[in-house]
C-alpha cells in the first residue's frame, strides 16, 4: 500500500514541483493584489514616561506623525489608539532643558517608516514649596452705619506647592467675602486661589490649607464725616510759609460715633524743611486718629516760601 501511495506521489515529479511552485505564486499575488502593502500615518499625542521624582516635565503639547507601512488591511483593523509616541525620560535625573529621541510602539506587522517630530524639548522642573499671605478682599457692604472693623483669619501662614516655574509665577493668594447689608460679625469659609501677576488663576499650583475660616468684626453705630486736611509743617527759621496747596484738601473719615464727632480735621505728619529750600512737592502721610479709617492715606503737597 504504501509502495503505491509513493508510485503515486513520485509520478511526475517535475511537474508537480512547477506546479506547486507556480501555485504558490499565483497565490501571493492574489493576496498582494487584495491587500497590498501601502504606506500610511497616525498623528499621535507626545506623552513622558520615567518622569525622575520630584520633577515635573514641561512640553510643548503637540502630536507626533508617526508613518508606517503595512498591508492596507493593516490600517483597517487598526487605529491611532494602537499607536503611541513618548519621550523617555529614564537618563535625565536634573532640574534643566533636554532634547530627547522620540520613541514610539505599535502593532505587529506594522514597519516604522519615520518619526516627525524625531526630538522634543523637555524641562524637567522641581517640585517646590514657598510661603505666601493670603489676600481677603471684601465685595458688598454691611448695613448702613456698620463697618467691617476687622478680619481675623484661622490662618495666616499659607503654602504653595507645585513645579517651580508655576510656583514662582504666583503673584498672590487670593479669597472673596461677599457682603449683603450684614449687620452682625460672622465666620465664613474662604475658598482660596494662587493668581499669576494678570489675575490669571495659576491651576498647577495648590494653595495648603486651600480653604481658611475668616471672622468679619463688624462695627456698628458707625458715622462717616468728611473733614479738611491740615498740613503740619516746620519752616526754616527766619523763613515764612507762603503758600500750601494739597490735593485731595478733604478727606472722609469713619468711625464711631462719639470718636468722629470730635474730629475736626485730619493733619499730616510734621514736614521739617532745610534751610537752603525754597519748596517742597511730594506725598505725606496722615496722622490717623485711633478708632478712625480714612479713605486717603497720604495726600499730595506743593509748599513754598517766601524769598
């Protein structure tokens, strides 16, 4: 039996090897021709794997075109989510600037045939952490004849951590008290945010503790009035004032009401000339009364005199 089954097989042997030869061909054209091998692209988000400890990685954020070549059912069956582009940060253990190879992985079957970008910058920046004071600002008003005497703060001591480029960007800390007639001292929880110099909430950053508890004092039975400025100054001797001119010349004070009552005018503090001056423009500060706020702080004066 197995004499015959090898007669068989062996008959015609030549032809059969052309034949089987020929067949194999005639397949992998047919196949070559159904799904031909053809070139094609992903565009693929850059993303950073081994970040060191401690650092952040700064980049630019951009999209890798990655080209590969494989048959078209290749591309078919697959997508850019099978694709990835990463810069390996396994040799860059520094605060700095690095230019690094974009690496990519992809399905089997596929052939790389570019990169573009082929390098991506990368700043590894430190975590840091900075002290900072947090800013209240008062939106809104107590009820008439009431005023926000003080704003006493569970905390005073705030920190922002973060990488050190977004750290050193912070400006301020920021919360918002929105007043609506109270008329009573109360507390509040303040939410806070770290802003950049254009007021631009800095998102990298966080604020510890994020939230503090503020008690807004309010005053009441509080008088407002509006009282001329007095220029307290000390000529040279033998040398007369001649003329004094300040701006603002009132200025509104706030207060109690037995204190404001009292309060005639609001002077500035001593101004002493030199003997060789003939006058003096510039800025001086009030002289503030205890138990009294004032809308000004300082007024501007031009003092001459006389020849």
């Amino acid at each position: 039996m197995l004499e015959r089954i090898k007669t068989v097989l062996l008959r015609n042997r030549q032809k059969k090897i052309v034949a089987l030869i020929l067949s194999t061909a005639l397949w992998f054209f047919v196949m070559s021709s159904q799904d031909p091998v053809i070139n094609g692209s992903y565009d693929v988000p850059i993303s950073m794997v081994n970040v060191p400890p401690k650092y952040k990685a700064l980049y630019a954020d951009q999209n890798i075109r990655v080209r590969l070549r494989a048959p078209r059912s290749y591309f078919i069956d697959y997508s850019e989510n099978n694709v990835r582009a990463f810069a390996n940060l396994r040799d860059f253990t520094g605060e700095g600037e690095y230019d690094i190879p974009v690496e990519t992985s992809y399905p089997k079957g596929f052939e790389l045939e570019s990169v573009s970008p082929a390098m991506v910058r990368v700043k590894l920046d430190p975590f840091v952490e900075r002290q900072i004071p947090a800013e209240i600002i008062i939106t809104g008003s107590p009820v008439e004849g009431s005023i926000v005497k003080n704003l006493d703060r569970s905390s005073d001591n705030l920190t922002l951590i973060g990488a050190k480029t977004a750290v050193n960007s912070v400006r301020r800390v920021i919360g918002y008290i929105g007043l609506n007639d109270n008329a009573e001292t109360f507390d509040i929880p303040v939410p806070l945010s770290a802003v950049d110099e254009n007021g631009r909430e800095v998102s990298d950053v966080r604020v510890v503790p994020s939230a503090i508890t503020v008690t807004v004092v309010i005053e009441s039975n509080i008088q407002k009035k509006v009282v001329p400025v007095v220029v307290e100054v000390a000529a040279p001797a033998g040398r007369e004032i001649e003329k004094i001119t300040v701006n603002p010349q009132n200025v509104e004070i706030t207060g109690a009401t037995e204190i404001v009552n009292q309060i005639e005018a609001i002077k500035t503090e001593t101004l002493t000339l030199p003997v060789n001056v003939k006058s003096f423009i510039g800025k001086l500060k009030f002289v503030v009364p205890d138990g009294v706020t004032l809308s000004e702080y300082e007024v501007d004066a031009n003092i001459s005199l006389k020849e």
